[in-house]
C-alpha cells in the first residue's frame, strides 16, 4: 500500500503545530488514515561570532543560536486530500516536503 510522507521543517514550533492542525483536519474530513504528527528532535545550530570584527582589542565572542524544529505526517493516498494540503498558505519560513512512498 502506499503513502505520502510529508516532512515539515521551521524555526518557529508554533507555526508548524498551526499547518499540522490543518492537515489533520482536512484528514479527518477526507476520512484518510493519517500517523503523525510525530516530532522529531530539534535540532540546534550554534554560531560563534567575535563581538569586534576588526580584529582590534580584545578577542571575546557572542554566540547565536538557530533552533529548528522538525514534524513528519504519514498519510494514506488520496488525491482530493493532497490537493487540499497543497492549497494550504504555508508561511513563509515553514519548509514542506512531500513524498509518495511504495
């Protein structure tokens, strides 16, 4: 049987929690099979930066953080349900990847 994979990835949890809110309600008004959301780890990227970028005085760094937060629905096929979820306005720093599996 196949399915579709679709893997949301985002710096902002809220966002993504809202767009898988909405794919879960067009699943149950499709009344397609649906696992998920599943939360994936977070991962959390770390960026050392020197505080003076002119390489005069003394050598102190700040650090900056980018956390991102990863969701990924399995959902049985069907074709009205995709076109629906591809019809939802995705924010812009939201990332969406969908994949028919076998």
């Amino acid at each position: 049987m196949s399915s579709v994979r679709v893997k949301l990835s985002s710096t902002d949890p809220v966002q993504l929690d809202e767009i898988c809110g909405q794919i879960k309600d067009i699943a149950d008004r499709m009344k397609v099979k649906m696992k998920g959301p599943i939360p994936l780890p977070r991962q959390d990227l770390k960026v050392p930066v020197r505080k003076c970028p002119c390489g005069a005085g003394r050598e102190s760094y700040e650090t900056w953080h980018m956390r991102i937060s990863k969701r990924v629905i399995d959902l049985g096929v069907n074709e009205m349900a995709l076109r629906l979820i591809m019809r939802i306005p995705i924010p812009k720093g939201v990332n969406v990847e969908m994949e028919i599996r076998e």
